[in-house]
C-alpha cells in the first residue's frame, strides 16, 4: 500500500484503486415518502440512493418475533433504481411489550419519543438486551438478503430516549421517578449517570462489530463521546467503522457540534474512513415541526451546506426531499412556507447538486479529482442563533476558507469576516465572500498530487467574483497573466482562463476592493 501526503493528513489508497471513485459515493434523497410526483423527483441523474427507515415497535410487535420484510419490498425499489441505501431502526417508537418489562416514566424526556407510556429506562439490563437481540436477528436478516449489494451501509442508532439522545435530566436521575413492572428485580435498577450511559454506547457498538462486521458496512454517529471513540480507533482506520451524522449546516450550530465536524475533517478528509451526512434541517430550516434561523437566502444556505460536506470529505450527501423538489420543480412546500418559484431559486439548487456530485468522493483521490477549489469565507461565531447564547456559538475549528486539494496561503491582507450577505440573494454564491483590497494578492497552492495529474491536460481556472462598478484582478499561474474588469452588473460573474499547470496560482487587485467567492481549477 502507499502513502501519500495531502491537505488534512495522510492519504493511504492501494494504487488499483487510486483512480476510481466510489461508484456509490454522491448524493442521496431522505424522507421522500409523502412528495408529490416522486416518480419525477427520484428519477434525477444525480440520485446514487435513498433510505429505509423502519421502527423497533414495527420490527418486533411481540418480544422475540421480528419482521423485516418491509425491507425486502424497499430494498427490491431500491435494487429496480439501481441505487444504494442506508437502513436504519429507529426507537421512536419502542415495542409496546417493554413497557411490562423495563422500569419507565410517564414523561417523555425527549421530543423524538413518540410511546404515549412515556420514556423507558434504556440503560436497563432488559432494555439493552432486547436491543441486542432484534440486532442479532438483523444480521441474520441482512446476511440472507439477495439484495445486500445495495445497501450502502447499517445506520448505528442508539435507541436510547427516542433514536438519538442518552442523557436523563437530573431530576429523573434516581430510580425512584420510575415505574418499575411487576417482576423486574430491585438489584437491576441503577440510576442515571454519564458512567452507565457510556457502558449502553459500548455494547451497542460492540453488537453492531460483532454481527455486521466483514458483512456490510457500519456508520456510527459521530457525536459519540471521544472516550468512548477512542477504543474503536483502529476499526475506523481499517475501514469496518465509517461516520455519519444528521447535522450538517452551512456551518456547525454550536461550538459541542463542532467536534462533529472535525470528527469528519480527520477521519474522512484524510481518507482513513468513509462518512455519510444528513441536513438538520432542510434549506428553509423545518425540521420535526421546528423552524430553524436561517440568516441568508435558502439556495446561498443549501449551497454552502454541500460546501462544507465536501470541505469535510463527506462521501455519500443526503438532501431532504424538500430541498430536491425545489431543484426539481421549483416549488417548496413545509410548515408556514408555500413557496413556488419563478426562476431565481430552481437553477442555483440545481447547480449546487451538479457541484456536489462532481466533486463528492474524491476529497482522498486527488489523482482522479474533477477540480479543486477554495470557497472563501470567515467566521468565527455561529451566525444561526438557534436559541443559543454567542458564547456556545464560537467556533475554533471550522473559522476559515472551505477547501477541496487546494487552500490559500494565509496569512494575507484579504478581508473575511463579517463579509456576508454578498450580492443578490437568489445566487447561491453569496453568504460568505473575501475582499480583496486594491494592490492586494491571494496566493494558492494546489494538492502536489493533483497538481501533478494535470500534466499534459487542459484545464481551466474558474473564479468567481461580485462584478461591481469599479476594480479589476488578475489571475498569474506561472508566467501566464490573464485579467478581467469589472462592468457593473452588480451580480455574480465566473472569469474563465487557461491554467497553464504547475501548482501555486495568485490573484492581484486592481485599483479598487474586489469580493471573490471562488477560485477553482477544473480538469478537461
């Protein structure tokens, strides 16, 4: 095996395979059931899978008896699409049977509990071991399945309190709150502590090794504690254990959800393992009956969302349905908004999908790799308050440019923060942008390999700028100097010129400020 070194870590891909992307890397539509015109909206090009969501509750109605077959008929649509799909078993709804055998409380402590009995003591050994059984069954399940070509890989759900949450407020730590069901021994019942919760993530990631390793491919979420991700380390690094999460954003929500975004940046950037990502919210910020702050226009907000996916080496990029149809139809239809579009929002959609397939996957193949790029932006507190204080919204990580084989030279004398909101609000460019002053120079340098690769092909440089009334710039990559003026029309405009090879490229102002967006090298 080789090594070799790129922007984020070291890269480690058999040569055979360095110049083949992932067939089933790109994007993946999520909860599509209820749209309108699905035939239309499935049908995309672009579309490499879906997914399969079941509930525990329907999985096993009664104790020990399992039902997958609703798998089957998903995952034969699914083979029919020549697709791929991720499975997932939520604990929404938890079987109604473990309420006789698992102490609970009347209180749902959580808003993904859908049980009216109200919250089970999920860290009960009755608890856990039902759990660990409806697993077993499952792998038998999925080793038998004629179509296990087609799943992508197993959705690592907790199934705690609800799908996703395993921490108990205070007052419901202790035992006494709860309603203990005739027979279940008082010597079982422990409270609540963040000891007893690690102990329940451990043996279900242990589970979910044991029965589906070598089988199929497993995604664990990526906020689990960095303790408890710790010890599964090599699993990541040998490709048994890839990431997922269900919180990507424009940019990370908080600074605890950062981590998530480092988790990614490091494990999956640097190619050691596989990541699958879901929005939280859709463009428009409805998720679960809640509306999210949104503080720039929806397509600049899906944009940049698939921006930072790619930035994080995310593989396989899940859209909500919601957010397809509008690049599909046109028309956005959720909660208080009954948007149908006359032609602004529809292509910036559409393109932002055609620039995320392209580059999806190949983050870690710089060989192989469509482009590079650089999105210039710069932050350093969350913009989406989201009910949060400033203070829980700094952000130490993900405060600069994203980048895909390519990356400015800091320092320099551009302008970043607090340059938002640039330019009309139907392009998707402008919610972060760089001001380049006059006389002033960004510098580039691109991912040696692919640098390298462009050897003897033609390529081409992109960038793209806010054309305002007055300024100019000049693109030099190697001894070719190309320039453009600015004309006035007051919107996002793409230069286009020959790029020459080699791998540091600069841009020089002119007489006047010059905000950029963009500046991205495509091959062929």
């Amino acid at each position: 095996m080789t090594r070799r070194t790129f922007f984020g870590g070291a890269l480690a891909l058999p040569p055979e395979v360095a110049q083949q992307r992932d067939m089933r890397a790109g994007i993946y539509v999520i909860w599509y059931g209820r749209e309108p015109n699905q035939e239309a909206l499935l049908s995309q090009p672009y579309l490499k899978g879906g997914q399969i969501v079941l509930q525990w509750a329907g999985v096993e109605p009664e104790r020990g008896k399992y039902d997958f077959s609703p798998i089957d008929r998903e995952l034969a649509e699914i083979s029919r699409r020549r697709w791929f799909t991720t499975i997932q078993i939520n604990g929404n709804q938890k079987p109604g049977w473990l309420f006789d055998a698992v102490p609970h409380l009347p209180e749902k402590l959580s808003i993904q509990i859908s049980d009216r009995q109200g919250t089970l003591m999920y860290w009960h050994p009755n608890h856990r071991d039902a759990y660990l059984n409806m697993l077993d069954a499952f792998s038998r399940y999925v080793k038998s399945s004629r179509y296990g070509n087609s799943i992508l890989g197993l959705r690592m759900n907790l199934n705690a309190i609800g799908t996703e949450h395993l921490t108990v407020p205070a007052e419901y730590a202790s035992p006494d709150k709860w309603k203990v069901p005739a027979g279940v021994a008082p010597e079982t019942i422990e409270p609540w502590t963040p000891k007893v919760a690690a102990s329940y993530v451990r043996a279900v990631v242990d589970a979910y090794v044991a029965r589906f390793r070598g089988l199929i491919r497993i995604f664990v979420r990526n906020s689990i504690h960095e303790e408890i991700a710790a010890g599964y380390r090599g699993l990541f690094d040998d490709g048994t254990l890839s990431w997922f999460h269900t919180s990507s954003e424009a940019e990370p929500r908080s600074s605890g959800v950062e981590i998530q975004y480092k988790r990614f940046y490091e494990s999956c950037r640097s190619g050691r393992t596989t990541c699958y990502a879901e929005p939280w919210a859709s463009a428009w910020g409805h998720h679960g009956g809640i509306r999210d702050d949104r503080w720039c226009s929806p397509p600049q907000w899906f944009y940049w969302r698939l921006l930072s996916d790619l930035h994080c080496g995310v593989s396989y990029i899940a859209l909500y349905a919601s957010d397809l149809r509008m690049a599909v139809e046109g028309v956005y239809r959720s909660g208080d908004v009954d948007y149908r579009d006359t032609g602004s929002y529809q292509p910036e959609f559409q393109e932002a999908i055609r620039f995320a397939d392209r580059y999806a996957g190949y983050h870690a193949m710089p060989e192989a790799s469509p482009g590079a790029w650089v999105a210039f932006r710069e932050n350093t507190v969350v913009r989406a308050a989201n009910r949060m204080p400033a203070e829980r919204r700094k952000l130490e990580f993900q405060k600069s440019d994203y980048n895909f084989l390519m990356e400015r030279v800091e320092p320099d004398k551009t302008q970043g923060l607090d340059v938002v909101n640039v330019g009309p609000p139907e392009q998707r460019f402008g919610a972060w942008a760089r001001i380049l002053p006059p006389g002033g120079t960004m510098r580039f340098r691109l991912n040696e390999p692919f640098a390298a690769s462009l050897t003897g092909v033609k390529a081409q440089v992109n960038v793209v700028y806010l054309d305002e009334k007055a300024g100019s710039f000049e693109v030099q990559a190697g001894a070719e100097r190309r320039s453009r003026r600015l004309q006035g029309s007051g919107r996002w405009q793409t230069a286009q010129f020959p790029f020459p090879g080699g791998n540091q490229l600069h841009i020089r102002g002119g007489g006047a400020p010059v905000r950029f967006h963009m500046l991205e090298i495509v091959r062929g």
